[in-house]
C-alpha cells in the first residue's frame, strides 16, 4: 500500500465509523460512558465489515 491509499483507507474507517457510531447514538436510551464504550466498539467492527465488504464487491 501507498501512503495515498492508506490514507484513502483511514479516511474511509473513518466515515464509516462517525456514520454508524451517530446511529447508534440515536438508537440508544440513555447515554452513558458504558454505552458510548459499547457504541464506540460496535462502530468500529461494522467499520471493518463494511471496507472488508466494498472491497470485496469492487474486485472484480
């Protein structure tokens, strides 16, 4: 990997976890540093999943 695509792929995580950690905000109750711990995590791996899956699709 280049410096360019790795900072294309950082900037993609990046985007991908701000989306999904908003809407787990917006989909929880109450907010407290456990459930942001949580959040953060869970946005974090559905990240992952998502560059994992685009990539995976635009192969070909």
């Amino acid at each position: 990997m280049t410096g360019r695509t790795t900072l294309l792929a950082a900037a993609e995580l990046l985007a991908w976890w701000a989306a999904l950690a908003a809407l787990w905000l917006v989909l929880i109750s109450t907010v407290d540093p456990l459930e942001l711990a949580v959040g953060a995590a869970v946005a974090a791996l559905g990240a992952l999943a998502a560059r994992a899956a685009r990539r995976a699709v635009s192969a070909w």
